[in-house]
C-alpha cells in the first residue's frame, strides 16, 4: 500500500468523522443555544456526548434522538 492510497482511505474517514461528530460550537450552532448552556448540560449529564482526546463531541443522530425524547415528555 503506498501513500496516495492510504491518503485516499483516511481522506473519507475524516469526512464521516466531522460529518457525524458536532464540536460544541457546531452544536450551539445547531441547537441555536449557548455554548454555556451546553456546557450546564454537560456537567448534569442533560446531553448524550462522548470525550474525545478531552474535547467534546456529540453525534448528530444520538442528538436528535434525544431531542425527540424531549419533544415526547
């Protein structure tokens, strides 16, 4: 396997990384709140995330699962 080929694998990968992951301004951004807001969230376990290399990351479909379990109760 040369370079190029290996650059033509991780190229796509990262694109379906930030195509699904949400920094949290991306979230802020998308939920139309406060990157404050979000970090309350975080610190009472209100939001699904994951760390990662201790930055958070959300995924898109886990948040919008959780906003339809929101619109639900």
């Amino acid at each position: 396997m040369t370079k190029s080929d290996l650059f033509l694998i991780i190229l796509p990968m990262k694109s379906l990384i930030s195509n699904n992951l949400m920094t949290i301004d991306d979230l802020a951004d998308y939920l139309k709140v406060t990157r404050r807001t979000i970090y309350e969230w975080l610190k009472t376990n209100k939001i699904p995330a994951i760390k990662l290399v201790g930055q958070w990351r959300f995924k898109r479909d886990k948040i919008d699962a959780w906003l339809d379990n929101k619109s639900h109760n």
